[in-house]
C-alpha cells in the first residue's frame, strides 16, 4: 500500500528523509485523480527513472473556470489509490482545498503568448490555476523529476516553460499520449461520455489520421487541413460545437504550411463534454 499524506508538512519530511539520508531520488507524477491508462503510463516512466514515486492526486478549483465542471469532476479516492498500489507507488500526496489554498492566492501567473492562446483563450484564468498549483506542488514535494503528459500539450509546454524561467529545480519528463484500443485518448472526463457519444468522441482520433493521409497526399496547406478536421468533426452526431482547430509548430506558433513534427491541437464539445486532443504530425504510418 502506499502511503497516504494529507499534509505538505507530512510529504515534505517524508520526501526529505528520503533524499537526504537515503539519497533517494523522487519522481512526481500530479493528477486530478480518477486514476486511467494514461497515469498508469505517467507513474510506469516514474518508476523507470526513480527510487521513489510519489503521486498526487488533487481536483484542483482555480484552475477550473466558474461554468466548469468542477462540481462534477469525477473523485474516488479509494479506488485510486488501489491503482496506485497496483503500480507500485510509494506514497500519494491527496490535500484537501483548506490545506492547499487556507486563503484564496492572490499571485497570478501569466505566460506571455503562452497562457492566453488555445485553451487560455476558451478558458480564462485556467492556466494561471495550473502555473500556480504545479508550483505548489513542486515546492512540496521537490521532486528530482515531475511528469507531464502529451495529452495536455500546451499544459505540457506551458509548465517546462514556467521551469525555465524561474530556475526550478526539476525535471519536466513528458509521456506520450495513451490512447484507448478505439484510438480515444484516455481521460478522466470520458466517463461523461454515453456510449452513442463517445462513439461520436472517436472522431477526433480518425480526424487525425484523416489528417495524415490528406498531408501525406501532397496536401500541407494548414487551413485546408484545418477545414478538412473541421468538416470530418462536424459530420458526427452529438457533436455540440469545435472551441478549436489549430496547427502550430512544437513551441505552439501557428504554421501556414504544415512539416513533420508540428502539432494539430483541438478541443471539442460532444454532448456537455468538453474534449481536448492533440496530434504530432507524421506520427502515423500510413
Ligand atoms: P489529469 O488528472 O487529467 O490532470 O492528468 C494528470 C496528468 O496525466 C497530466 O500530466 C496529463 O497530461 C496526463 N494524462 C492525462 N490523460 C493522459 C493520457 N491519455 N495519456 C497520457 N497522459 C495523460
């Protein structure tokens, strides 16, 4: 079983006696809990380059926007923890909101041309809410190396870009996306998802792959491209609205005409759920 903090004074005596006089390294793997495939993946890389995994596992409010779905966000506790010890983690850091914010932060963090693009645009604040709890936690913790996945690309960027500019003293390693055997990115809110929708969901997937073959056919224009995902998205049912198409290169610039290694980047609406996926161009062997 791994061991349960509830405290940061708890998790960062524990952490330090580790480190210090066990010389063990630390490997920190932050989620919103409802533990999946994809953290699965996060923790296997953790305990691949670590002595010690720690997860933490917070519904964190501020990053949530006032119409969001925090209310509902799915939370089971126990049963992530059960994951967790499946996968051999060490301890899990779960705060409650008094011990995580006993005052409402009044820092804002703001990621010039990083959080106010994509999903800062469709969710105000919401990065700042990251930035912010990311630093909690590593400041917590003080983790050797912190994981990140792919599948919340700018998040990804968004945090090695909030390490290199204040010098912290971490690794961001990043872990690719884990999709289900359909091709559906896993994801906390899939369980929003009834079945007719989340057959409707697996059309971001097949609008990459569709994707993929229209560039591989000499098509490397990005707003045709665009246009094509856009169409193909649409013709699905149960699909509310697009927030988003986008295709930037790997720093999240936007791209006219399109080269292996940049990125197209959505977010989705199907039912009251909202979706984000991400693609790396010329990932697919088609
Ligand atoms: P969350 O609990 O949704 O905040 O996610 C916690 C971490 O797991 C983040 O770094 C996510 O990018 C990562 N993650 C979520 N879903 C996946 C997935 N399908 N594949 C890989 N990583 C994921």
């Amino acid at each position: 079983m791994p061991t349960l903090f509830r405290k940061s004074k708890e998790i960062r005596n524990y952490v330090r006696l580790q480190k210090c006089e066990n010389g063990r390294s630390i490997g920190l793997v932050p989620t919103m809990g409802y533990l999946h495939d994809g953290h699965r993946e996060l923790i296997r890389q953790s305990k691949i380059q670590n002595d010690l995994t720690i997860v933490s596992i917070y519904v964190n409010p501020l990053q949530f926007g006032k119409d969001e779905d925090f209310g509902r966000y799915p939370r089971d506790l126990e049963r992530d923890i059960l994951v967790c010890e499946e996968e051999g983690v060490d301890a899990v850091f779960a705060p409650s909101d008094e011990e995580m914010y006993p005052e409402s932060p009044v820092v804002n963090i703001h990621m010039e041309g990083l959080s106010d693009i994509l999903e800062g645009k469709f969710r105000p604040g919401h990065f700042n809410g990251v930035c912010v709890v990311v630093l909690k936690l590593l400041n917590i913790v003080q983790p050797d190396r912190a994981y990140f996945g792919e599948k919340d690309y700018q998040q990804l960027k968004v945090v090695q870009r909030l390490v290199k500019d204040l010098s912290l003293p971490v690794e961001i390693v990043p872990v690719r996306t884990v999709r289900d055997t359909d091709g559906l990115a896993f994801s906390s809110r899939n369980t929003y998802l009834s079945p007719e929708e989340r057959e409707s969901a697996l059309s971001l997937y097949k609008s990459f792959l569709l994707a993929e073959k229209f560039i591989k056919s000499g098509n490397t224009q990005a707003d045709l491209i665009k246009e094509v995902i856009r169409d193909f998205i649409l013709r699905h049912p149960h699909v509310r609205k697009i927030d988003y198409v986008e295709i930037t290169d790997e720093d999240l610039r936007p791209v006219q005409e399109v080269r292996e290694g940049d990125r197209i980047l959505l977010a989705v609406w199907v039912g009251n759920t909202r979706l984000i996926d991400n693609w790396r161009i010329g990932n697919a062997n088609l």
